[in-house]
C-alpha cells in the first residue's frame, strides 16, 4: 500500500527540509521574476506563504502561515468571473480595501500580514459591487446594523509555537494544529490508508489538538486534517505535496532526508 501512495503522491519539489530552505529564496526570487504580470502581486517574501497561496486550487476557509493570513475567493457560479475582489476589516473601521489577485489556477487570494495587537479578525468581502461575508469561511456574525460579518480567530503562527513536524528516527510522528475550541480534528494520510476517522486528535489546551503516531521512519509520509469534517492541509508545515486530482496535502520526509 505504500509502494501505491508514493506513485500517485507527486511532489512539486523535492522535500529536503533544511536543503530546501537555504534555497528557498533564490527560488522565490526566480518565481517572481518567471510571472506574468497579473501574478507579481501574490508574490511574498516569505517562501512558505507563497507557496500556499500559489499552490490553492480552490477556496478555503482563511488560515494562517507563518505570519500571513490567506483569503481565497471563488465565484458560485461558473459563468460569472468578478472583476474586483477586496477585503475590509474591522479594526481599520472598514475604510481600506485589500485587494485579491487571481493565482495560476484562477482562485482569487489574500496574503495579508497578521495584524499586531489583535486577536481576531472581523471582515467582510466586496466582490464587484457587493458586499458579502466570506462564503469560505463558516464562521460569521451579524453587527447592530444587521450586516453579515466574517471573523477569524488568530493563532500564534504555528511554525513558532510547535515547529515543523518531523518524524523522529524511532518513527515518532506528533502532529498538531492549532484552532477553535470545541471542534473535531482527525488526521488522514498514508499512516492510515487515509482513513479520516481513525486518528482523532485530542484538545489538550483549549483550542490546540494533538496526536501522536507511529510511523515507518524510512518512508516519507503524506497528510491532511479534518476539521469538524472541512479537509484542509496543515498550515504549520509548509512543506507540500500533490496527490490524486492534484490535491495539495501536507508532506513529511524521513529523518534521513533532512540532514
């Protein structure tokens, strides 16, 4: 079964941990400089944040990566291609407008750097003419005015609180993600034939789940999470993977792939 997931998990890049980060920049640079104009935009500095947010195939409830939150934006419909696609937020009382650009796959993205001193982010969306809540994003509130609200809660990047998962040499994989209290988490991947029930991560904290697996520490190993039952990668691991229907999951080399 294993031999079958690495033939149909293709990588975009060789997961090299440390090797891949010491390029990381020169890549970034030769990425921005290789786009068309209408994609400079999503350009970051920040080489996991850009591959997020080039590597989305489809709208996904907001995340954070590093120190960016993503927004995507996809139309309902598919005969209708918005022209303008911008967020305003609360704390700024509404009064700018951060536009989206489109990535190469035509899913209009967000990178946005957290803002300092605020522990939730209160935003709505104007796509053309209209404003809306974020049709990603499930959590939502109304203000006195009865305006459909989106909101996000903000983590610590995740990156700096736990660190990069990494399976040990005794095969050790821990496995965390950092959320809303109260809600379901499983891990799914080819630890468990991607079962998305099997592997339920417990909340030891409010709002931060964990799980610990055994695992082949010769193998790299591929993931994502459910969360109360939505897939999504891991945003604290920016080391990514595409499998069937060029789903992105999150990916996890051997020790010996990261020396």
């Amino acid at each position: 079964m294993v031999m079958q997931m690495r033939k149909t998990v293709q990588k975009p890049y060789r997961s090299k941990g440390s090797r891949m980060l010491r390029y990381s920049a020169a890549i970034l640079l030769f990425s921005a400089l290789a786009m068309p104009a209408s994609l400079q935009a999503l350009a970051v500095d920040d080489f996991a944040v850009h591959m997020q947010i080039m590597g989305l195939y489809e709208a996904q409830a907001p995340f954070v990566v590093s120190d960016h939150v993503i927004l995507s934006f996809e139309p309902s419909r598919q005969d209708y291609s918005p022209r303008y696609v911008a967020a305003a937020f609360a704390h700024e009382d509404f009064r700018q407008m951060h536009v989206f650009a489109r990535n190469q796959h035509g899913v209009f993205v967000l990178a946005l750097p957290v803002p300092q001193n605020q522990d939730e982010l209160v935003y709505r969306l104007r796509v053309d003419s209209i404003w809306m809540a974020d049709p990603a994003n499930p959590e939502s509130r109304q203000d006195p005015a009865g305006r459909h609200l989106s909101q996000l809660r903000l983590p610590e990047p995740p990156e700096q609180l736990f660190g990069i998962p990494a399976v040990d040499a005794a095969g050790r994989l821990r496995l965390r993600y950092r959320g809303e209290p109260g809600q379901e988490v499983f891990v799914s991947g080819t630890f468990n034939n991607w079962d998305p029930f099997m592997h339920r991560a417990r909340e030891t904290s409010p709002g931060i789940y964990e799980l610990e697996l055994r695992v082949n520490p010769r193998q790299q190993h591929f993931y994502v999470f459910y969360v109360n039952g939505r897939r999504r990668t891991d945003p604290g691991n920016p080391e990514v993977a595409y499998g069937r229907n060029d789903r992105r999951v999150s990916a996890v080399a051997p020790p010996a792939d990261r020396r």
